[in-house]
C-alpha cells in the first residue's frame, strides 16, 4: 500500500530533550516536507526536500532539522523542544509535479512540557 | 501576505443539501495547482479534489466540485447532498509549479452538517 509513515502517533516529552519524528515514503516520491498544524493558523510548512541531499526551510523553521540521506526517510529533529512547539505534525510526500496533492502522514501530536 | 484565504472559520449544513466552501488565492504564477483537502475528528488529511491553472473545465470527483473563477482567484469547493459523514475541517492549499512547490494551505473551514 502507497503510504507515508510517521511514528511515533503521540509524544509527550520535556522541555530540552532532544527528540526525531520519523517519516517514511514507500512511493518513490522526490518531494517530502514537514507542517505543523496549530489551532486557527492551518498548516505551515517547517522544511522541505526537492531530493536526496537537498533541503530548504519553509516558514516556520525554528528550532527544527532535517535530513534527506535517503529518497523514502526525512525525518524531523527537534535539538531542544520548548512548550510553544507543542503542535500536530504532518510529514507528506508527493512528486514533483504531483497533481494529486501530497500524501499525508497520519500525524505526530506533541506536547512538550 | 497570504496566499490563500479561507472567510468561513465555520458552516452548517442540513443533511442532503448542497454547501459551498470558499477560498481565495493570491499568486503571480501562470502555472499553478488548487487543491482540497479534508481532515475528519481523527485527524488525518485526506485529499478531495485538484484543479489546474490551465484547466478550463470545472474539476470534480463524485460529490465535490470545484467552483473555479481564475479571473476572481477564487476556487470555492462545492459539496452536493451532503452527509453527516462530511463534518469536517477543510483546507485550501495552492501550488505554485514554479515556486519551489511548497503547498500553501488557507487556516480551514469548519463544517457541521445536521440531520
């Protein structure tokens, strides 16, 4: 089945403590990017890959990191997370000329206290 | 500035009627992508329906239909016979083909359909 893997579902964790939300793609999709998803502002982007190796930031890149080692993974890394990033996140991949939109991770609720 | 705006945080719909979600979009691109997407109480976002710049016919996919007027930059999302099943938040997004193809999403519409 075509999907896009996140994991973990749910995290709690404190304020400091460096955590990876996992993202992986079984489609061969060169495009993959990060949202988070906060009550009234919608989704916004955090990072993005065009492809292996190359990365760029989105709109809210604060206090996050990637990397595309590897076309299917592009995982998420939160070096020092803080309450305010505290959010629903999105990883989804799509082609590059994907008319069909992106595929959508099932989401990582974090909560950092 | 944004590029794609939702007017309606919330609606409500009777079961069986139609219902009309709007979205207007900002870009200077020719070549751009118009997409919808739904996400249920459980969260996931679940792809509606695509509208291309270049398409000159009204997309649609079963129950959903895409209202594009590109002169007025608005792509409103029409929803027939709704069902109860449709409550949902849905989200506008635009794709710019030549700006680094990022998915610009509006904040999102809040829709309570009633038997």
């Amino acid at each position: 089945e075509a999907q896009v893997t996140q994991n973990p579902r749910y995290l709690i964790t404190v304020t400091g403590k460096k955590l990876t939300v996992t993202c992986s793609q079984n489609m061969n999709h060169e495009y993959m990017s990060w949202y988070r998803q906060d009550p009234g502002l919608g989704l916004r982007q955090i990072y993005y890959s065009m492809n292996v190796e190359v990365t760029d930031k989105g709109d809210v890149p604060e206090g996050y990191k990637v990397s595309r080692k590897e076309k299917r993974n592009f995982p998420l890394i939160l070096e020092s997370p803080s309450p305010n990033q505290t959010s629903l996140y999105f990883c989804a991949s799509s082609l590059r000329q994907g008319v069909d939109g992106y595929t959508f991770g099932s989401g990582t609720r974090l909560t950092v206290v | 500035a944004q590029k794609i705006t939702q007017t309606q945080p919330g609606m409500f719909v009777q079961e069986k009627e139609a219902v009309t979600l709007d979205c207007t979009y900002d870009t200077s691109d020719q070549s751009y992508g118009l997409f919808w997407y739904k996400q249920p109480s459980s969260g996931e976002m679940i792809f509606l329906i695509y509208q291309g710049s270049y398409d000159e016919q009204n997309a649609t996919e079963g129950r959903y239909s895409l209202n594009f007027q590109k002169a007025r930059k608005s792509a409103n999302l029409v929803i027939s016979a709704s069902q109860l099943g449709d409550s949902a938040m849905y989200f506008c997004a635009m794709r710019e083909w030549n700006s680094g193809y990022a998915l610009n999403f509006g904040k999102g519409t809040s829709l309570l359909v009633t038997p």
